[in-house]
C-alpha cells in the first residue's frame, strides 16, 4: 500500500497541492494544480482541498502505478483519462 501525503499552498485562483507516494521503498513528488471550480465541483462541501487530492490519488494509484502518474498536472485533467473519475470522486 502507498503512502500519500499532501501540503496545499494557495495561489491565485486555487491551490497547489505538492503530493509525494511512498511505497516499495521508493518515492515520487508530484505537483497538482486545484482550482477554486474544482473543489467545488468535486468537494463541494470543503474549504481545503488536501483530502480531495488524497482521495484522487488513491483513485489513481488503484488504476496505474505510482510511476505511470504524470509529475504535473490539473486535478481536472483526471477524468479526461478515467471517465468514471467524477462520479467516484464525488462520492466520497
């Protein structure tokens, strides 16, 4: 099972969210840009995007390995690739 952790900063518009997976003994940061429509969209009910970032990564993590995960990327660009994303993520 991987270790995810996640340290949000805001910036203009949203969030920066710079997430590290650990797992085997190997770890890989990466950077997720949040907007504020995003976590409205996905987590309409909070006012901090880390556990939606969390709840992302382990979506991805159960579809491809850690090393499969683009290093940089919007949150929204998730679904263009797993079309179930939204209604899984906005579940939780």
């Amino acid at each position: 099972m991987s270790a995810i952790a996640v340290e949000c900063s805001s910036v203009e518009g949203g969030w920066l969210a710079c997430v590290t997976v650990t797992d085997r003994g190997s770890a890989i940061e990466y950077e997720v840009a949040v907007s504020a429509g995003d976590l409205a969209r996905f987590d309409p009910t909070s006012i901090d995007p880390s556990d939606l970032v969390r709840r992302s990564f382990e979506f991805l993590l159960a579809r491809e390995p850690k090393e499969s995960i683009l290093r940089s990327f919007g949150l929204s660009v998730i679904g263009r690739y797993f079309p179930e994303y939204e209604g899984e993520i906005r579940r939780h």
